[in-house]
C-alpha cells in the first residue's frame, strides 16, 4: 500500500488549532539489565540468495558519492534518509523534531526547519471536527548551513548508511565539504566542516544575534532570534582560536575564518540546560533486546555513539510519545525541560543521554491459537462448544471441498497471492487444531503445499528477483505492479503472508510425519523473504538491516524507493504486525528463540505506537484533538496524516486497512474499548449498506469486542460468501469468533 502521492499543497488561510496538550504520563517501570544477550546479535543466515532468483541491477542507481559499509551489498531501502538518495536529492528527510534537506536553489546548503504545531495545516478548507488530514508546511529554510566558497560545484555524498543513522556530506571536493550525522530524535543539527569557511543562511531572516556565555572554553554560543519571533541556540566548538560571526545582511552570517574543523551547532529551544549537551553529537545508534518471555517483558535500547565533548559527555536527545510512556526509570531521570513539536508524532521529550532504555508488554504467549483481550485488562482463550464446532465443520467441509488452492493463489501479486495462500494455512489450522479432522487436514495440506511450492520454485506468474544495486528480493514486474514491489513497497505486507503459511505447514507437517524435513528443505527460501525485510544483523551482507521496521518510530515504512515531499508513509498498521507475527511463528516452528523474541518485541512496541500513532482512542493525547475522532490514521506519513487509502475513500476502506488480517495477535494491539469506540463511531452507521468482501472484515474484526455477534454473523444459514474478503474464510471467521462465545 505504498504508491507515490503528491503532497496537498498549502491552502492561502494557514489554519491554526488548538493547543495539544503535553504527554503527562508517568510510567514506572523498573530498570533491568539481566534479561540475557542481545536478540540482534546473531543473523537469520549469511547465505547467498538462492540460485533460483535471478540477478539483476536494479533501474534505480545509488546515489552519486555513495560509501558502502565494508564489503556488505545491501543498501537501507526505507528509511528516513531514503529522499535524499533519489529524484534531485533536494525532498526532505525528517529526523523528528527536524527536518532537513539540501537547498538548491536560493539560499544553497543543507537547510533545516522545525515546525511548530500552530502552524500545521488541517483541511480540506471546509472540514469540520474531525479534519480528513493534516500536515505541517515544508520548505520553510530556517537556518541553512553553506560555505562562503564557490559553491557551484556542491554535491551530496553519502557514508555508514545504516538503519537507524546516516552521515551525510555537502561536498565542494573530496578535502572540503560538510559532514552532518543524521540520527532520529537528534537534539543539535550538527555540522562539521573541513576545510572551508562557514557561512549560514535564514530565509525567515535573523533579527537579532546574540553572542552567549559559553558554556565551556573552546566554544562560542550564539542566541538567533529569526524574524518570525522563533529562536534558536547556535553552538561553535572548535581547536582553532575564537570563531565568530558577522550579519553581511538579514538573511545571511558569515565566520570570521577559515576552519580547518570546527562544529556548529543548532537546536530549536533556548533553555540553559542544553548547554551541558553542547559539543556531543551521535554518530550512530546501537540497537540492543532481550525478551523475557516467562513474564511477557520485552526490553530494548539504542546505545548512542558519540563525537565531541560537552559538560555532561552525554548528547541532547528527543523522544517520541511512544518512547516516554515505556522509558525505564533510569533513562526518565535523563529528562530535562524541554519539549518540541514533531510533524506526525506528537510532542517530543528532550533528555541528555547516550542511552535510551525502554520496555514493554510482549505477546509470548500468543501463538496460532486465538486469544481475546478483555474490557478488563486480562485475555481469555479460546474455547469450543460441540455447537460452535459443528458450524465450523461444516464450514471447512465446504471450503476444502470445493477449493482450488492453486488456482486462486498463482496470482500476478506477491500480495494478493500471500493473502490467499495464508487464507488456506488458517483453514488448515482450524481443521488439524480445532476440528481434529484428520481428512480435511490430508485433503488440504498437500494442496497447499503445491500451491506454496510454486513460490519456493520461483515459478510463480512474476518471478522474484535478487536486485544486486540495492541488495534485496523484488518482484520480476514493473513499478507500477503489484503495489511498487519492485522498488521495495510493502515487502513486510507482502512476504509476511508467505511465512505465516509456510510456519503454519511446517509446524503442522512436522506434528503429522515426526520429523522436521519440510522445514528444513523449504529454510532457506522463507529464509530469504523473511531476510529482505528484517535481516537483523549487519553481518549480513546480502539484505539490509530491518529494511522494513523503524525502531525509533515504533512501525514499519512502506515506501521503497519512491521520492516524497512529505517523506516516508504507511498505510496498513495491520499488516504490519502481521509481518512481525511472522516473524515469531516461523521463529518458533524452527526453534530459533531469536527471532521468536524479535517477533514478540516488535509486536510488543507496535501496540504502544499504534494506539497513539494510528489507533485512536476518544482520550488519545498525542494526535491533535481535531482529528482524532477519524479513530486511524489513514495513511500515516513523516509529514502529514490523510484520512483515506490509496484505493478509495469508503469508510470501510480506511478503517478496516488497519485491522486486515484478524489475527490471534490482533487483540493484543487493537484493544476490546477502541474496536467498541471504532465501531460504534465510525463502521456501525454503514456496515449494513456494505455488500462486499469488506463487510466480512468488519465483522470479524467485531468480535475483538463483541465476538457473539460477530458469530452470529457468520454462523446464518446461507451465509453470502460475496462478504468473504479474498484473504478471509469462513472458516477462520467461525474459528476467531466462535472461541469465545
């Protein structure tokens, strides 16, 4: 659900809106650091992709100036920074609470802006409460970072791209340019030059420049107050003697001197404790887990690496909603006052630290088998009357029965095939299971198995292919096929459908023969999927790190290699936990506890991100109060949040994109009150003017909250299969519903 879409542009009334109160939660969760080893240290596999995808370099080129990490060859698809890879190399990437982009046009350099939510821009013009989106206006050049040489010449170049940091250069040649770490959350725009003569730039306009007490020797501070009233602190830490500044005009300040390494500095607040972060700056982010799963606590860290030197030794950092309300009690006492604006994300925390520590509930016990979160907090498991058993066997009659696997899942998408194909592996769980129907279960399993097989051949109707430009797996079709596959849309959506059907067979294979043969014959081909979008380790060399997933912001992105002005987006939160729940299933079918616990990890920060990202809840405190009435994001980018989809506007579109497929972990994140509120508000006022594929899904996802009526549904005589979506069965409809009546 990736395509490219261009941005909405900035009506002439700039719309203001109320104020978004401050994250107030004070989460008490104790600090741990004997939870075992990383659960990233070790790689899925360090194999070559199979001989039966084809090589091929891929249309799209790396960027001129490009470095790769040591020998690896993989490049980081859909992160962050992707915007500055592509098209002109001058769309933003946002860093949260900035975002930053080379100028190249008046005012050149690397220019930075930082958005207050005032002036964030809700519509359509006439849009009530809610507002179908908002965004916050680009290309405002609050500050440019330049040099005073020719700059006719200037080019971007690119070293340790990884998936949570870049650094990024604006070169005049290989000995002078501009070295900027890229780091989300970073609290400083950082700037090292070599070799050049700073100049800065402010399209807004400086009104006044303020020379500061510094807060040690061997810096200078400056306070920029710009022309719309915002000011900024402006840091200088260099070995040369005292660098200062000159205002040639209102929108331009030159350095006294040509630096052979100086740093400067720029942040978005003025308050006296950012001081004691100045002249540190990271430079990379480790990433550290361990998953507890006796007690269902996931524990995760970015480690900071770090440059420079200041009071503290430590950096200014700024942290996501998600990210405070699952701080340990160690990393909360890093919190120092001050708080900015993100785009999409709500208010962000500052603290002064190297390391952010943050835990949260997992899923460990939630496997195949359906499980309900209830009003009250708990989860209730499946259970099965002989009633309730008897209308599902008799739906599963029918759909083995009549059922043409192989037909219905060789399919021109890797998406819609991966739908149908998992559509089978729920039904043959439901026979072997929950019916114990030894027949259907032998009937079925052997087709599903041709119908996968097709798959693991390479042999279905669009080839995959091993792209050696960028390092990853993508569809044999054009860029406008199957969702942009093969410029790295969706891959978490598409190859998470394919791994759950393959776990589903191999657990059940496994049960059925007493011996593991299937898995072992068919690894390495999940293997490779499950590699393309969430290769956790960077030895590694044919697959990126967590293409997909975005361990800062809590959720994965969908967007590939596709410029954005409003940065990277995602549609589906749904199928996004459908992917990390592949993850744990294939994790646990192979008995590697590693990818079992990245799994339950990601699902684990997925349910706190989602409910204050794209889930809302009535009291939601993150997204403004004009919008959260839309009860989802629609699609969610770096920039802007657009209460629709990319294939229509019906409601029951853009609702129901976020609950597809109903999983035994979907009530884990979508919890039994927001699917109340959701329905209710939102899906009950037109659920009976639905007569598609579409209604089934909103009626299954019904029984996360009220599953009577939800089997009631289902289990009428005559059920209309034309309300079966393509990835949903009537099996697994009664099966999820029918648990817990």
């Amino acid at each position: 659900m990736g395509y490219n879409r261009p941005r909405f542009p900035i009506p002439n009334d700039l719309r203001l809106h109320e104020q978004l109160p401050i994250n107030n939660q004070s989460p008490t969760l104790p600090d741990s650091n004997t939870m075992g080893a990383s659960i990233f240290e070790t790689p899925i596999s360090t194999k070559p992709p199979l001989d039966i995808f084809q090589k091929k370099l891929h249309e799209v080129n790396l960027p001129k100036n490009f470095v790769k990490i040591n020998n690896n060859k993989a490049v980081e698809t859909n992160k962050f920074y992707g915007n500055m890879f592509l098209d002109r190399q001058d769309n933003p990437v946002w860093t949260h609470p900035y975002s930053i982009w080379w100028s190249r046009d008046n005012f050149q350099g690397m220019a930075v802006s930082h958005i207050k939510k005032e002036q964030r821009v809700f519509g359509p013009p006439d849009a009530g409460d809610p507002a179908q989106y908002y965004f916050s206006p680009t290309g405002i050049k609050s500050f440019v970072f330049s040099y005073a040489e020719d700059i006719n010449s200037m080019e971007l170049g690119f070293e340790n791209a990884r998936h949570m940091s870049i650094e990024t250069k604006l070169m005049k040649s290989e000995n002078e340019y501009i070295r900027f770490p890229l780091i989300q959350g970073m609290g400083f725009v950082t700037a090292i030059y070599y070799n050049l003569t700073p100049k800065f730039y402010s399209q807004v306009g400086f009104r006044d420049i303020q020379a500061m007490p510094p807060p040690r020797a061997g810096m200078q501070k400056y306070k920029l107050l710009l022309e719309n009233n915002v000011s900024w602190n402006l840091y200088i830490s260099s070995s040369d003697t005292e660098i200062t500044l000159t205002r040639v005009d209102g929108n331009t300040l030159v350095a006294n001197k040509f630096c052979n390494k100086a740093v400067f500095q720029i942040v978005a607040d003025t308050i006296a404790e950012i001081d004691n972060a100045a002249g540190c700056y990271p430079v990379d982010v480790n990433l550290n887990g361990s998953v507890a799963s006796d007690i269902g606590l996931g524990q995760y860290s970015f480690v900071y690496v770090v440059e420079g030197n200041s009071n503290s030794g430590c950096s200014l950092l700024y942290a996501l909603p998600h990210h405070l309300s699952t701080f340990t009690q160690g990393t909360l006492s890093k919190i120092i006052p001050t708080q900015l604006d993100s785009t999409t994300y709500g208010l962000m925390q500052g603290l002064i630290t190297n390391i952010l520590q943050l835990q949260v509930e997992t899923p460990s016990d939630i496997l195949f088998a359906p499980k309900r979160s209830t009003f009250n907090g708990g989860t209730e498991s499946a259970k099965y009357s002989p009633d309730v058993l008897s209308s599902i066997s008799k739906a599963a009659t029918l759909e083995v029965e009549t059922s043409n696997v192989l037909a219905e899942t060789n399919l021109d998408s890797m998406y819609f095939s991966g739908k149908a194909l998992a559509k089978y592996a729920w039904i043959l769980y439901s026979c072997y299971y929950v019916l114990e129907d030894l027949t259907l279960t032998k009937k079925l399993l052997p087709e599903l198995e041709t119908a996968l097989q097709k798959f693991i051949e390479n042999k279905q109707i669009l080839p995959l292919q091993y792209d050696t430009t960028w390092g990853g797996l993508v569809s044999s079709g054009t860029n406008a096929q199957d969702f942009g596959n093969s410029y790295y849309n969706d891959h978490h959506f598409h190859y998470g459908y394919h791994i759950i059907t393959a776990a589903i067979i191999g657990q059940i294979e496994k049960e059925l023969s007493g011996n593991s043969n299937w898995l072992l014959t068919n690894k390495d081909w999940v293997e490779c999927l499950l590699r393309d979008y969430a290769n956790p380790n960077i030895n590694d060399d044919f697959f990126p790190v967590f293409r997909s997933f975005d361990w800062f912001g809590g959720h994965s992105w969908a967007k590939g290699l596709f410029a954005s002005g409003d940065g990277k987006d995602q549609e589906s939160s749904s199928e996004d936990a459908n992917a990390a729940y592949a993850i744990k299933l294939w994790g646990h079918v192979t008995n590697n506890e590693n990818l079992q616990n990245i799994g339950d990890l990601m699902l684990g920060i997925m349910k706190v991100s989602f409910n204050d990202y794209f889930l809302y809840t009535d009291d939601n405190k993150v997204e403004p109060p004009n919008f959260i009435k839309n009860k989802v994001s629609g699609i969610f980018f770096e920039n802007k949040i657009d209460h629709t989809t990319y294939f229509g506007t019906n409601i029951e579109y853009i609702q129901m994109i976020h609950a597809i497929p109903i999983i035994p972990c979907s009530s884990f994140i979508r919890s039994p009150e927001f699917v109340r509120q959701e329905y209710e508000e939102k899906l009950a006022p037109v659920v009976n003017n639905i007569n598609d594929g579409w209604k089934g899904i909103v009626m299954l996802n019904l029984a996360l909250y009220d599953p009577k009526a939800s089997f009631a549904f289902f289990n009428t005589p005559n059920f209309n299969r034309g309300y079966l979506d393509g990835g949903q069965s009537l099996t697994w409809s009664l099966v999820y519903s029918g648990g817990f009546v």
